[in-house]
C-alpha cells in the first residue's frame, strides 16, 4: 500500500529563508508525486507534479521539488519566502499503474507560516 | 467561472438528518472523487467515480453513498449525519486520458458541521 509521512505540521520561516517542506512516500511501484498548495479558505491547487523523466521538478511561484528515488523523498523548496507562501501544503502520491492508477494517497498537510 | 464547484459551500445540520453535497464540473472529465479534510489528517478518499456506470468506496465510505448522475455531476449523501462527519468535504476530477495525466482538479470545498 501506498503512504505519504509529511516531517512537520507545521512549519515557520522568516520572509526570505529557504523554505522546506519534506515529504517521503511508500510505494512498491513507480510513483507519481504531487504538492498541492491550500490558502485559507479555498480548494487545492496543483504547485507541480513528478510523472516520469526529469528528477529536478519546477512548479508555479517559484517552488521546486526533487524526486529522489533512492530517499523515497519529493522535498518542496523555494529559495526565499513571500508572505503569500502562507498556507497548508499537502504532498501525495499515486501509483503509475494497476487498479489504483489515479488515486491520491495524501500526507497529513504542513502549515507553512510567514514572518516578516 | 470555475471549472468545479460544489454546493452549498457551508451548511449546518442536526443529528440524524440526511444532507445532500452536490459537485458539478465543465472539465469534461470522466473521473470524480469525494475527500474529506480533517485538521492534521490531510484529505482522505470517501469515494470515486472513473465513470457514469462505476463508483468505488474509497478509504472511509461508512455512513456515506454516492450518485453520478451524469458525466459531470457527482453527488455525496450522509444518509443519517452524526458529529464526526462534520469536516471539510472536497470534490475533486481527473482524466486520465489525455495530456494532463492524473493530476486532481478540486472544488472549493462544503464546509459541513453537525450539531
């Protein structure tokens, strides 16, 4: 079966810092990994997606996250925080194949916090 | 105009009453899912939907059934509510067939407490 661990609940930065949400999976097959991003109040939205190729992955307002297979690790980074960064970041993971091909499994959310 | 919604985006109830969750979607997408969101739980999948004659039970369908009504309407029933189902309740589609692989369109969510 599938999982996703989250490291942290939450997790506070200065505005600037590095940010860095770490996320490892299970998988007993090739993954397909996903950060989505949740501002309050609204629905969740795709930041970016490992599917296949390229490890380095870029994704929308300048974050990044690296598959590293060997780490069963897809850590979200950004090199310097913006105030609107504040929000839940949910990292998941599907299989690439077999009868739960779509499924997202989801880790429990990291609340990122801004300060300025 | 948003390409999934749901509805009513809040609602309280009572104990015992059947409440009714709708979500519509113009994605064109054959699948759908219904999540739950808990504080500190993440999303979990109530259930799924990859086309109008298939619905699955997802991880915590007890106390919960679903009707696709057609290709874009997917609809989410409490038959008898009770305090612990009330959560963030998220719809959400894909379509696996084309470009866009299997990534998860979601809804703005229905804000459900039972008193």
């Amino acid at each position: 079966a599938q999982s996703v661990t989250q490291l942290g609940s939450h997790v506070s930065v200065s505005e600037g810092a590095l940010v860095l949400l770490r996320c490892n999976y299970s998988s007993s097959v090739p993954p397909y990994l996903f950060w989505y991003v949740q501002y309050p109040n609204q629905g969740l939205q795709l930041l970016l997606k490992y599917t296949t190729g390229a490890t380095l992955v870029k994704g929308i307002n300048g974050f990044e996250a690296e598959f590293k297979k060997s780490e069963t690790s897809f850590h979200l980074t950004k090199p310097s925080a913006h105030m609107s960064d504040a929000a839940e970041y949910f990292c998941a993971v599907s299989y690439a194949g077999g009868t739960s091909y779509g499924k997202l499994t989801f880790g429990q959310g990291t609340i990122l916090t801004v300060h300025p | 105009d948003a390409d999934v919604t749901q509805t009513p985006r809040n609602r309280i109830t009572k104990t015992g009453k059947r409440i009714m969750l709708e979500c519509s979607q113009t994605k064109g997408h054959d699948r759908m899912y219904w999540y739950r969101q808990d504080p500190g739980l993440g999303l979990r999948l109530i259930y799924y939907s990859f086309d109008v004659k298939d619905i699955n039970k997802g991880e915590i369908s007890d106390g919960y059934s679903v009707s696709r009504q057609a290709q874009a309407k997917f609809s989410l029933s409490l038959e008898s509510a009770i305090p612990n189902q009330t959560a963030l309740y998220f719809c959400a589609t894909s379509d696996l067939r084309g470009r866009e692989g299997d990534t998860q369109y979601f809804g703005p969510g229905t804000r459900l407490t039972v008193l």
